[in-house]
C-alpha cells in the first residue's frame, strides 16, 4: 500500500503546489509593491507543469485507485488543449499583441480533482495512515517546497 499512498499523496501536493503558484501570483497581479521572489515562472512553465499533472500524476493515482471525475478530467484537458491552439495561433499571427499576452492557467483548474484525490487518500486503508502521521507528512511536503 506504500507505493500507491506516496502516488496519491505525489499527486494531491503537485495540485496543491500549482494552485498556490496561481494565488500567488494572482496576489502579486493585484498588488505589484510586494516583491515576491518566488514569482519566476512564466505561463509556458505553468502550462508544462499543467501537462505534467495530466499525463503523469493524474493517471498514476487513478492507478492507485482514486477515482476522478470524467467530467473534471475533462475541463482540465480542455482549458490544456485550449492553451495549446491559443500559443500556436499567437506564434503564427507573430503580433507584438499576441506576445505580450501571458494566458496562465486558472489557480484552480485542479482543485475538484485534487478533491477526488485527497479523498482516495483517506478511503481504505489508508484512513489508519492519516488518522496517524499521514497529514503530517502533507504538511511536511508542502513545508519543504
């Protein structure tokens, strides 16, 4: 059972990770005059790590047995494959525009999914893992990011 819990708790800390990127940044949008030295990435590497949480996370932990919503898999490959044509169409038109534009992924295009994971994490087996150190290792990880 080790192996599956590292998957899912791997998955659950990828989207916390991402969406606190998001707020982050989006606190920075609304208020500049705080300099946040943690700001460095760009919506090209937000949108890799988007396609990361898809095509590795998110399959892995359905592997290990969370169960996810077809429904939200799939807004989550959308707003993915949308971004995509968006960039390609950018670098055709090759505007100044298109170049300043900077289309970051939603802060919570993960957090239903996340939901379904957190909740494979406490299904089962598992629920003696969390009832013990399980959430201490959650926090463990976010801590060290």
């Amino acid at each position: 059972h080790l192996p599956a819990k590292t998957v899912l708790l791997d998955t659950w800390t990828e989207c916390e990770a991402f969406r606190h990127n998001g707020i982050t940044r989006y606190q920075h949008h609304i208020n500049p005059s705080v300099t946040n030295p943690t700001l460095r990435s760009t919506a090209r590497d937000e949108w890799e790590h988007v396609k990361t949480i898809l095509l590795q996370y998110l399959p892995a932990s359905q592997k290990a047995g969370a169960e996810l919503s077809d429904v939200d898999m799939d807004v989550c490959r959308t707003a993915f494959h949308e971004s995509q044509k968006n960039r390609r169409l950018s670098i055709a038109m090759d505007t100044e525009t298109n170049n300043l534009l900077e289309n970051y992924p939603s802060p919570h295009l993960f957090y239903r999914v996340q939901h379904d994971v957190l909740r494979a994490l406490e299904e089962g087996p598992f629920r003696h893992f969390i009832a013990g150190k399980g959430y201490m290792m959650i926090v463990d990880r976010m801590i060290r990011r």
